[in-house]
C-alpha cells in the first residue's frame, strides 16, 4: 500500500499535543463551561420543594384529607414563625420602652437646646433622673447643632452624634463617648440614671 508522503505529515501533525497560549485556553475553558452538562444540577427552590414534600409525606394525616393535613401543618409553620419573630425580631424591638427608636431627637421635636435644658432642670428638681438625664444630652445634641458643629438631622443616634461631632471637637470626644453611652444605657438598656448622671 502506498500511502502519499503527505497524508503521513497530516496524521503526525494531528498527533502533536496541542499549546495554546493563556487568552486562548481561558476561551477554550469558558466554552467547555457553558455547556448544559455542568449546569444540570437542580436550582436550590427546586430542591427546598423536594425536601419540604419529604417532610410533609412523613406528616401523619390523622385520618383526614391530604388537602386538610397540609392546611394544618402550614398554619402550625405560620404560627412558629410568627411566635419567633415576636420573641426576638423586629416586633419585640419596637415594644422596647422609647418605641424602639434609637434617634436622640424625633423629627417632631423641635425645642431649641434651651428648652431641653430647662426640661432637664425640672425633670432633675422633680428627682426624676431617668428624664434629667436624656433630655440633658439631647440639649446637647441640640446645642451643636444650633452652632453648627453638627449637621441638623431628625433620627441621629447617639453614637452618630457623638462620632461626628468629635471630628469637629476632637479635645472632647472622651467626654462626649462617655455621654452618648451614658444616653443609650438609661434609654435602652435599663440603666438607672443618678443625680451625678
């Protein structure tokens, strides 16, 4: 058999290992990726309905219908997730006393920090420290504000507040620290504010 010169070239050329450079194997790869083989795994909503069709199959039907078996095993989720959320979530926060609020001053409260000072002075001739105290600190709040070291913003926490106003005052940022822990502790976390407060 006499097999032409050139055809031998052609099947030791196919033979040789193929070399392609780094932009070309990154294209050769991302092409072999794209194909449906690698993609054919179920979506993760696919899989929680398989496994939650798992979980009620084991549900026992009490001798009622499947319609009414699966009706009763939702409400009950319901009501769990619902008994959860009332315990530790976002409506347990907002019974907190302040309504959950964590602003210094509402949008509503407009009193110059003279205002809050006088009501802190009553609250304190009153010995009520717990009010002395957070309507004390909001006068400050208020007092910087009215001389523009700080911004006016309704909703401004006593971190926020503390944190930029000693950029501006930076000798005072130990003692302002101190007093906007000092606001959160009596009006969040059940400290008990003192005359010294």
């Amino acid at each position: 058999m006499n097999v032409p010169l050139t055809g031998v070239l052609a099947v030791v050329v196919q033979d040789v290992p193929v070399d392609p450079d780094a932009p070309t194997a990154r294209r050769w790869a991302l092409d072999e990726l794209q194909q449906p083989e690698y993609h054919s795994s179920p979506s993760l909503l696919s899989r929680l309905l398989t496994w939650l069709q798992e979980q009620l199959a084991t549900v026992p039907s009490l001798g009622l219908p499947t319609g009414m078996s699966l009706l009763i095993a939702l409400g009950v989720a319901v009501a769990l997730a619902l008994a959860i959320l009332w315990f530790v979530g976002p409506v347990r926060r907002s019974r907190r006393p302040g309504g959950g609020a964590r602003a210094v001053l509402s949008s509503d409260d407009t009193r110059t920090a003279a205002q809050l000072r006088a009501a802190a002075d009553a609250a304190a001739t009153q010995g009520d420290w717990h009010q002395a105290t957070l309507e004390r600190f909001r006068a400050v709040v208020r007092d910087l504000e009215e001389r523009t070291v700080l911004e006016e913003r309704p909703g401004r926490t006593a971190h926020e507040a503390v944190s930029a106003a000693a950029v501006r005052l930076p000798t005072l940022d130990a003692d302002l620290r101190v007093a906007g822990d000092l606001f959160d502790g009596v009006a969040y976390g059940g400290v008990a504010a003192t005359a010294e407060d």
